[in-house]
C-alpha cells in the first residue's frame, strides 16, 4: 500500500509538473523595466504557433493571463506584454483613461511597445512566422495598430477595442487578416467611427470581418466588468463564449498548427 501511494504521488507531482504555467518576464523599452508574462504549451508541435495578448487600459490583469493559460492549453505559446511599464501602472480609471489616452495618440509608442513585447514571444519559443496578436479594449486597439504598423504576424483580433485613428493618418495596404468582435450595443464606439473603420479596412484592401453580438456594450468578454449593461461597460456571458469561438475559428484558418 506504501508503494501504491507514493507511486500515486509522484504521478500527481509529475502531472502537475507537466502543466504550462505563468512565467513573469523582465525586459526593457531603453532604461523603461517591462513586467510581461509569458507561457509555453501544454502540447508543443513544429509550427509553435504564437499568440500576443494585449491587455486593457489597467494594464496586465486576471482576464489577460487567465486568456494565456487558455491558449497555452489549446496549444499556442503566449505572451501577455506589458505596455505602461514598472512605476506607470493605473491606480484607477482615471489614470488608465489617461495612459491609455496617450499611446492612442502617440501610436507610433504604442507600436512600438507591441513590437518589443512581440520579440518576447518570439524568444519564448513562437515562430516569428506564425503568430496572431489580440486585444481587450485599448488592447484591441493596439492589436489593430499592429496591423497598421505591418508588424510580422498572420492576423490581429479586436475584442471590443477601438477602432479609430487620426483621419490625418494615411491609410496604407494592410496584410495581416483582421477579425474584430464587437458588442452591439457599445456606447464607446460611434457609428461615425465604426464607419470610417471599415472604410480604411477596405481603403487598405485588407481581409477583415466585423461581429457583432447582441445585447454586448463594453469589455463583454471579462467577468470583472459586472453585469449592469447602463454603465457601458459589462460582462456577457453568450457573446464572451461566442467571440471565443469565432476567434478560435480565426486562428485555425490564419495559423499553421
């Protein structure tokens, strides 16, 4: 009986050894410290497909690192970057809307953040040929931005992020295939600015597709949000699991697995 229990013991020790865990990266912007995650997967196969996770306007939360350990389970690596950097992380809204406010204005920053946590991927194990970036809200934005920017990656997913930009900006080809999940009923985006995205994506004669769900404002996809659809911004449990499944539909066409 002995035996048997330390056998069994040493299996659960080994089992829980094998599962892919959250691992805190440091790496740098210049003299600015970077605090990202990173996360093998649980199966490793030869096209190690990559998937950046951009977070929202707070910065790295439970919702972005609970996405990579879900990836990483479905068989990607991931990274989760971090853009504000040690020292500038929101105390609340007021800062994150703030933060946020400046790399959407400065989006050459905000690309370049997004590169550098890009790199990170890559050296966790990616291949720099395969690899999709998503986002939450500011995140969704950034993802779009990585579009723009024509970094190196198969597609970038918007989940309820904004799409605008400077109507000053030039609208250029655009390669990478764009999915962007947005609520129905978000009150952050207006119909002017919807409009003027989906022109640029056909401007940029891009491959892009647009869901809308039903009864979805704001942040829908993160359970931290709450339940209260007046307040703009709120969970919803069908469109977070329906986005879920047309993002997985996304990556099974755009990367090589």
């Amino acid at each position: 009986m002995k035996n048997i229990a330390l056998f069994i013991l040493g299996f659960v020790l080994f089992s829980n050894s094998t599962f892919a865990q959250l691992k805190p990266v440091k790496y740098s912007d210049g003299t600015q410290v970077l605090n990202g995650f990173q996360i093998q997967p649980m199966k490793k196969n030869l096209q190690k497909p990559g998937i950046l996770i951009l977070p929202a306007w707070k910065g790295i939360d439970k919702h972005a690192k609970t996405t990579a350990e879900t990836l990483a389970k479905l068989g990607y690596y991931a990274f989760v970057a971090d853009i504000y950097g040690a020292g500038n992380y929101p105390k609340d809204n007021a800062e994150a809307g703030q933060k946020a406010g400046f790399y959407k204005t400065n989006y050459k920053e905000y690309q370049k953040r997004i590169s550098l946590a890009l790199q990170q991927l890559i050296k966790s194990g990616a291949n720099p040929d395969n690899i999709v970036i998503m986002g939450y809200c500011f995140g969704g934005t950034g993802a779009l931005e990585a579009a723009r920017a024509h970094l190196n990656v198969k597609g970038v997913v918007s989940f309820h992020g904004g799409l605008g930009k400077d109507a000053s900006r030039p609208t250029e080809p655009i390669t990478a295939k764009i999915l962007v999940c947005h609520g129905a009923d978000d009150p952050y985006e207006s119909k002017e600015e919807i409009t003027a995205f989906q022109q640029e994506m056909k401007d940029s004669k891009a491959d892009w597709q647009m869901v809308y769900y039903a009864n979805a404002v704001h942040a829908f996809t993160d359970p931290e949000a709450g339940n209260d659809n007046s307040k703009g911004a709120a969970y919803n449990e069908k469109a977070a699991k329906r986005s879920f499944e047309h993002f997985k539909i996304f990556l099974n066409e755009v990367l090589k697995k």
